[in-house]
C-alpha cells in the first residue's frame, strides 16, 4: 500500500521512516571515520558499474500496488512527503483487490461498507454475560471518571 504519513497506532509513519532513510544517510556523522565508512559502503553497494559517480543514500524509489484508500487514517498525503524529500514511488497496478483485501482485514466496517440490515442490530450494552459483569464489577475504576451510578 501507499506508504502513510499518520498512523492510528502514534508510530512513526511510513512515510517519515522512508524519508528518515535519506536524513539518516546524509547526517551519518561529521567525523572522518564517519564519512570514510559511509563513502566506503557508499561505493560497495553501487559495485563496479557505478563509475565513480555519487548517489545519495537512503531509500531511492518507493513501489507499491494501490493508493491509500482513505477508510485507514482519512485523506492519506504518503507520496507528497515522498515528493518533497525526492523519493520517487510508482504504483504497480494489478493487484489492488487482494492488497485491499488483506489489508482491511481486521479493520472494522464503516457506514457505507456495513450490510443491509445492520443498523438494525446495533449495540445492546445490557446483553452481556454474567460472567462478563463479574470480570466488570472486578475491574478497579479509575477516580479521576465521574460515574453517575443508580439502581433501577
């Protein structure tokens, strides 16, 4: 998928640890050591056919099969971060159902994805099991909530 540039869990996005890449690379240190390694593993990777020319480290091209949908994190701006640190990214087309499909697995249905006659089920609080409200009713509360709780 398209690399994200937010993430529902706070961590680092895709997109920041794609472009970190190329920040990390040209701020490997200032030392001699230091920039004598990073030239020496520099020219390793580009092997022979590099002919002497530099290229700057850190991940170059991004490929990926579909487009951030937006049902994950809403409108998704991954390939502009990518865009503005001269990431290139190119969509590999072909795939985007069962990309799609793996990907939303475990997601939760949203309005207009939800089946006919869902709304009509919706949630009942009170249909749990007893073993459920003991496990509750174990639970230590947290003081600083405000409960407003009666007997009916």
């Amino acid at each position: 998928m398209e690399p994200c540039e937010k993430r529902l869990s706070g961590n680092m996005p895709c997109a920041a640890r794609i472009v970190q890449t190329r920040r990390a690379a040209s701020s490997f240190g200032n030392s001699e050591e230091n920039r004598h390694a990073a030239s020496v593993g520099l020219e390793a990777s580009q092997g022979s056919a590099a002919g002497g020319m530099r290229r700057r480290s850190g991940i170059d091209k991004v490929y990926f099969g579909v487009k951030e949908p937006g049902t994950f994190v809403g409108q998704s701006v991954g390939c502009k971060m990518l865009d503005e640190a001269g990431v290139e990214w190119e969509v590999v087309e072909g795939m985007e159902e069962e990309i799609l499909k793996v990907a939303m697995a475990g997601h939760e249905e949203t309005g207009e994805e939800k089946g006919v006659g869902d709304e009509e089920r919706g949630t009942n609080v009170d249909d749990i099991s007893e073993e459920e409200k003991r496990r509750q009713a174990a639970l230590p509360r947290n003081p600083k909530k405000r409960m407003m709780e009666a007997d009916i």
